[in-house]
C-alpha cells in the first residue's frame, strides 16, 4: 500500500474528527436546559403518571428518607419506561421499596399515612437516616490532613501516599443521584456530614508541602456540577513549577451519564475543553474518572459527543463503578459495558463491590457471586477490555481485590490482595479468608488456615 492509498483511507477519518475536535461539534448544539426534579417534584414527572399508585406511594416514601434528584434527559433518554419498574436506569435513578429496610420502610410508610406535617416526617426520617451508617470507612476523620497548625484540612483527604482526594464546596452535589450513592449523606442538607471546603489556598499550600503526592483526585458529589472557571480556580495554579510533582490530575464525574450537555452544549463547555487541552498540552495528565453502570448510559449522541470531545482535548478516560443487584448483575451487562467502553476509548478501570452504607441491602451481591461476574465478564473481553480491576472494597485498611476461589491443602478459600493500601507496604501482598459464599464484605471474612487475625490487623 502506498502513503497516497493510506491518506486515502484516512480522508473519510479526518472529515469526520469534528467530533473529536476540540472547538467544532458536529452535534445539533441548541444548549438544553437543565431542569431537575427532586422528592417535592415527585407529582410533576409525566412519565410517573402511567405507574400504579401503590408504585408512586413507595418511590414516595423511600424519598422522603434518601435523597432523590433526577433530570429530564435522564427521564427522557435514558430510561427505557416500557421496561419500568426492571429498568436499570429506573433503577439507578428512581427510589424503590428495597431500599429500606421493612422496619423502617413501615414507620416511614405510618408516618405518611398518618397525614404526618413536614416536621414530623423530618423527625421520623432523621431518626432512620442516623442508623444508615453516613460515613463508611471512617472517611470523615480518619483521613483528613491537618495543617502545621494541626487544625484538620476539612474538603482533603490523604489515606494512599501518592494521591489527595479534593472535595470542593461547589461541587458537592450531582446532576441526578445514583439511589445506591454512599455519599448521601452529604445530599440531605446535614451540615455536620458534608465534606467540603472552599479554601483553594490550603489545597495548593498542602500540595506544595506534600512532594510524595503525584495525583490529585478532584470528587464530589459531582466536580462536573461546578462552573467552568471554578473549576479552573482550583486548578489552574497547579501548572506552577511548585507543582510539578503533580502529574495526574483526576476528575471523579458522573456528568458522562447525568448531563453529557456539559461538555458539549452547556455555555461554558468550550471553555472547559479547552482548558483541559491547555491542562493536557502542558504535560499533565489529565483523566476523567467516569463513573459508568451500564453500556446504556453511552448510547445517545449526546453521550458520545461528550466523550469524543474530552479525548480530543487530550484527557483519558476512565472509568469505574460498583456491580450492583437490580442493575448490571449478570457478566453480560459488564461485557457490553467494557465492549463498548473500549470502542469509544474509554479504559475500564475499577468494578466496585457496593459499600456498606444506606440502602446497601437492596443492590448487595455476595463477593462470591461478584468475582463469578467478574471473572465470567473478563472471559469474554478481549485484552483491551481486561484493564478493569476488581471486584474491589474500599475497606478501611485500603482497597482490597477479590482476586479468585481457591482449595489449598483440603480448605477452600477466598485469595485476596490489596490493590491500594493505607501502609504501601502491604500493596499485592495476597492473602487469604475462609470461603464464604454469602459474605458481602471484609468484615465478614475470617482468616483462613486457623490464623486469628489477618496480617493488616
Ligand atoms: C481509590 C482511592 C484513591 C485512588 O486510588 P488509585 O488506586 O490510585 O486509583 C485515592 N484515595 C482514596 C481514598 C481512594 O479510595
Ligand atoms: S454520581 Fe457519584 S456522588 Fe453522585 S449520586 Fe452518583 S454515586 Fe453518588
């Protein structure tokens, strides 16, 4: 083949980049506006109507204890409605029964029935929420930073030597909530539990301070929520040369699936594609941290403008998220979730086992069935589609991979490793725990080989 047949067959490539480009989209770009529904807004949602009372009457009271926060695209494009109350998207979005545990459901349920007046429902709604476990994993204090002054660095937290995880005030909510969020605590208005700060300063003065640091992890809620040049106020500075330890930056986002509009359509979506390009252009690495659960949230235009645009500006895209009952349990859901992922150049990174917090019960999945998902899932990607890690605890002690099921000498085990680590010293050190095929997580597990205590306690 000569360069002229291979420019050939790169023409129709190149005439199509727009979508890739940086400033031209060949996308409809009307913007759309961002319209939200929340608990009180329950009512207003057309495509609700259609469902039987007894359907409304426990989404509302599920609501009135978890956050709920939904928008129209995701009503309108994303939810299959013939297939409601199964759908998957439904049931990422939407409030369901299971949520609540019977004995709470119930008083909740009483409570509305009763004709209960706003602040009592409140009362009975914060006495459950207080027994939902807000904070797993010690997040709240256990990994907070402090200062030289030693006040805690509230919005930081430090637990894995290399990376900072920044939480900014203006980002702390989503563009919809995932009904299986661990973070809704800091969704229902308690000051107390929110994990946020405003300080840009006490960022780039504990980034500085820190030489070891190499990645900043930028999480909310959703940082996607914010402004554009918010956004860039946190992060721009960092191009400094007392940051050149900072190689990666990292942006925790659900905006991909919530409101892809942000990246192509909103006001302020060019601005923040190319700042990321000039992020990107002056040698940091830039990755968004997608949180995917279904191929189905990659299927409108939309969608696949977005990520055709932030690859463009150069930034990678990975992405991760939990496997969760009622949504993408089977190895066939995750098959076409990386298939299509490593089409569009996304690269599978963590599959998460659901964490022990809030309505955990309904979406749960035995770390054994989850490693047969997994490993079911893996079998049937090729190489590109293998990058994914899991499934994976974010545990106290670190973030710990269900590596397999093995039998040595005469007892079955689960084979286990750390993939991340609060000491770095115990990272892919593999060990073992009794098999169990109903434990759903760490806590459950008991050392195999007659040992008391794993080594990391
Ligand atoms: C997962 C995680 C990170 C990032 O870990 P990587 O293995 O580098 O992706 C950082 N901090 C916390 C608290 C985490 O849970
Ligand atoms: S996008 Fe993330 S933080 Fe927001 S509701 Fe979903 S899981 Fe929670």
């Amino acid at each position: 083949m000569t360069a002229e047949d291979i420019e050939g067959l790169m023409m129709p490539i190149t005439s199509t980049l727009s979508r890739t480009s940086i400033h031209a989209v060949d996308f409809d770009r009307e913007p759309e506006r961002f319209k939200v529904y929340t608990q009180r807004d329950l009512g207003a949602i057309d495509a609700l109507r259609s469902l039987p009372d007894s359907l409304r009457f426990e989404m509302q009271v599920v609501a009135s204890v978890l956050p709920f926060r939904v928008n129209d695209y995701v009503i309108r494009e994303l939810i299959d409605w013939d297939r409601v109350p199964e759908d998957p998207i439904f049931q990422l979005t939407f409030p369901q029964r299971g949520m609540l545990s019977d004995l709470h459901y119930d008083r909740m349920a009483m409570a509305h029935r009763s004709g209960m007046d706003k602040q009592g429902l409140k009362a009975v709604a914060d006495e459950i929420r207080a027994q939902l476990n807000p904070h797993p994993a010690g997040q709240l204090e256990l990994n907070v930073p402090r200062d030289e002054n030693g006040d805690p660095i509230v919005g930081l937290q430090h637990k894995y030597r290399e990376t900072v995880l920044f939480f900014p005030s203006q980002g702390q909510t989503c563009h919809s909530y995932c009904s299986f969020c661990f973070r809704w605590a800091q969704f229902i208005g308690d000051k107390s539990l929110r994990m946020a700060t405003t300080e840009a300063g006490k960022l780039h003065d504990y980034l500085r301070d820190h030489q070891e640091v190499t990645d900043l992890l930028v999480t909310g809620g959703d940082p996607m929520v914010m402004k554009s040049r918010q956004l860039k106020a946190y992060l721009e500075p960092l191009l400094h040369p007392d940051f050149s330890h900072i190689r990666s930056i990292r942006i925790g986002t659900k905006a991909l699936t919530f409101w892809p509009q942000r990246f192509v359509t909103d006001e302020d979506a060019d601005e923040l594609i190319e700042w990321l390009h000039h992020l990107t252009i002056a040698g940091k690495h830039v990755a968004i941290m997608a949180h995917y659960n279904h191929a189905r949230e990659m299927g409108t235009a939309i969608a696949k403008a977005a990520i055709g645009r932030l690859r463009g500006a150069g930034a990678e895209i990975r992405s991760q998220g939990p496997l969760l009952a009622h949504i993408n349990d089977d190895p066939r859901a995750w098959v076409d979730l990386w298939q299509e992922q490593v089409k569009l150049g996304i690269i599978p990174y963590y599959m998460f086992v659901e964490r022990d917090t809030g309505s955990r019960h309904h979406f749960e999945v035995p770390l054994f069935r989850a490693w047969e998902i997994y490993r079911d899932a893996m079998r049937r990607v090729s190489g590109l589609g293998r990058t994914a890690r899991g499934p994976s605890m974010s545990a106290l002690p670190g973030k710990v991979e269900v590596q397999g099921v093995a039998e040595i000498q005469g007892e079955k085990v689960f084979v286990l490793r750390f993939i991340q680590a609060r000491d770095p010293e115990w990272v892919q050190r593999p060990f073992f725990a009794q098999f169990d095929e109903q434990a759903t997580w760490l806590d459950q597990l008991k050392p195999a080989f007659g040992e008391k205590k794993f080594f990391f306690e």
